[in-house]
C-alpha cells in the first residue's frame, strides 16, 4: 500500500483528493494548520488508512514512516485571503514548498506542486498556455501569491534538476465545487451565497473579464494522472469554456431560480480580464480533458450550498 502526504488536505482541493486517493486504495497522511481549510472538510475521512496531522508546513517537517508522493497544496488560494494573509501566503509558497521539496527529497518520494494560472498574472496571450511566462505585477495585492507560486514552480525544477527529484507541476484554474467557504470571497461562492440571500449580486468593474471555470472532480481527475506520469514540466488543469463574469452573474441567477439584481463594484488593483487555460499539453501527456459541463458543476455547487445544515434553515425560511 502507497502512503501519499497532502499538504492543505483540509481545505477545498485538498480534501477532495484525500477522498479520492483514499477511495484508490492509498494510505493518506493529510496535513494542514487550518488556517484557511477546516475539519469539517474531511470529518467523514476516519479510514484506519486516513491521518491527520495539525502543521504549518513551513515548519521542519518529520513524517516516521516511507511516504511515496507529496502533494503540496498548502496555501490561501483566493484573493481576499490571500491578501488577509499576505506573508503567510508567501511564507506558505517559498519556505513550506522548500519543506516539502526536502521531505519529498528524503523519501525518495514523488513530489507534486499544486502551481496556478496566477503564474500567467494579467496575461498578454490569450489562451494562456504552458509556454507562455507571464504578466505579473511583483508588487501589486496579488503578488504575493503570484510570486510565490512562481518561486515554488523555480525551487521544484531546481530539485528536479539538482536532485533529480521526481517533480510535477500543475498550473491549476479557477477551480469550483461543494466544500468552498461560502465567505471565501471567490465569485462562485459569492454569487450563490448572495443570490440565497436575495442580495445583489457584486460584480466588478463591467464584468466584461474573463475566467475559465472547472468543476472539481475534473480537477482531481487531471492531478491524480499527472502524479503517475513522468513529465517534471508544468501542465495546464482547468476547463477552456470561457465567459464573462456577467455572463455567470445571469446564469447563477437563472439556476438559483432567484429573481434579484446585479450590482457594479470597482474593479480590484491587477484583477486579470481574461484567463482560459490552453490544455492541448494535459489532453496529450495526460490523456485529460474536463468532462462537467459548467451547467451541470454549478447545479452540483448549487445544492450542495443548500443543504449545508447552516443555511438551510434561512433556504427554508426564504422558500428556496
Ligand atoms: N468577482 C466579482 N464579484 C465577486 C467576486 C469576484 O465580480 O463578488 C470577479 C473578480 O473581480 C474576478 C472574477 O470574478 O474578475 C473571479 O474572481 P475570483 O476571486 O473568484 O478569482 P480570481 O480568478 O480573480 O483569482
């Protein structure tokens, strides 16, 4: 039996590939501090081959048994907290990947980067694919994501390179689905919060940017082929069905079956106008392409929400 160490395995990513590989028939060792992930995502994992340990990962890492592959997916992944936590988020992405890059090193252990289209920041090629290097603003809000990740791509190839470690890069996008934080700030989650709420729902700047949304079992799908190839280069995970913001505000509306209106908010400081993943590399190397179609992944969203115990009682109250 193969043991696979997930860092952030109890935030939204994380916590689906834990199910999943567990689910395969793996040992699974999922670390997390919490500080964005929370035990309620991985509650229903007590599996005598599931374990939790409660860790910043930027801390010394000592794990006592062999461990075969290291995912690390630790890190605040949405603007609003990442910029709550902007030297976290970059402590998480430079020293806790070089941690991870060195207990994947003293196992002998393949590692995997869960990297992001953020790498790409505002992006001057459209669709953006594995090859292209990026418009990032070093010094803007999201930098300190950006940068990080770009840091952690740098330090994974000097292992594969120095090391000859066994290292994956996923470039991951805007990825949705049951388990986000319903106050994460990110436009899915926010959308159909607000909509529940029969509140308006903000959209910024003209809502005329761009995003590429994939559903998470496409996700954890692209992730577990890519840990058992052999291509240390990065690789593009996301869906390549692209709309306008505006666009998800009328359809959320439409699904929620809600009748409310749509508000304009500023746009925020560096906030990319387009993002489709160019995937032609995952088809080929992976063999993967995302199969849930946007309808069908926000419906899924969309109950799950509603029947969060939380909420439902004001669904309840509001005839939703
Ligand atoms: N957005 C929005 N209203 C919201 C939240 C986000 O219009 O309530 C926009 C945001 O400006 C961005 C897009 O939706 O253009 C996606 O934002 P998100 O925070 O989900 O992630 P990003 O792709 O920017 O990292």
């Amino acid at each position: 039996m193969e043991t696979v160490l997930v860092t952030g395995g109890a935030g939204f990513i994380g916590s689906h590939l834990c199910e999943h590989l567990l689910a395969e028939g793996y040992r699974v060792i999922c670390m997390d501090n919490l500080s964005t992930g929370t035990i309620d995502n991985i509650d229903h994992l007590r599996d005598e081959n599931f374990r939790f340990i409660k860790q910043d990962v930027t801390e010394y890492l000592y794990i006592k048994e062999p461990v075969d592959y290291v995912l690390h997916f630790a890190s605040p992944a949405s603007p609003i907290d990442y910029m709550r936590m902007p030297i976290q988020t970059l402590k998480v992405g430079s020293l806790g990947t070089h941690k991870a890059l060195g207990l994947a090193k003293e196992k002998n252990a393949v590692f995997l980067l869960a990297s992001t289209s953020e790498v790409y920041g505002d992006p001057h090629i459209h669709p953006q694919s594995e090859d292209y290097w990026g418009n990032v603003n070093p010094i803007g809000p999201r930098g300190v994501y950006d940068e990080a990740k770009r840091f952690a791509e740098a330090i994974t190839m000097a292992y594969h390179r120095y090391h000859k470690l066994r290292t994956r890069i996923a470039r991951i996008f805007n990825t949705y689905g049951p388990r986000m934080r319903l106050n994460d700030g990110r436009v899915i989650p926010n959308f159909v919060h607000q909509a529940f709420n029969g509140e308006p729902l903000t959209v910024y700047g003209d809502g005329s940017q761009t995003r590429s949304f994939c559903f998470i079992s496409d996700l954890v799908e692209g992730i577990v082929r890519l840990m058992h190839t052999d291509y240390a280069e990065p690789i593009n995970l996301g869906n390549d069905h692209e709309l306008s913001i505006i666009e998800l505000a009328n359809k959320i509306i439409e699904l929620c079956g809600i009748r409310t209106e749509i508000v304009f908010k500023e746009l925020p400081q560096d906030d990319p106008k387009t993002r489709r993943p160019e995937i032609s590399r995952a088809k080929k190397i992976l063999g993967w392409s995302p199969k849930v179609s946007l309808e069908e992944g926000l419906r899924r969203t969309i109950d799950w929400f509603k029947n969060k115990s939380s909420l439902s009682t004001s669904y309840r109250e509001k005839g939703v």
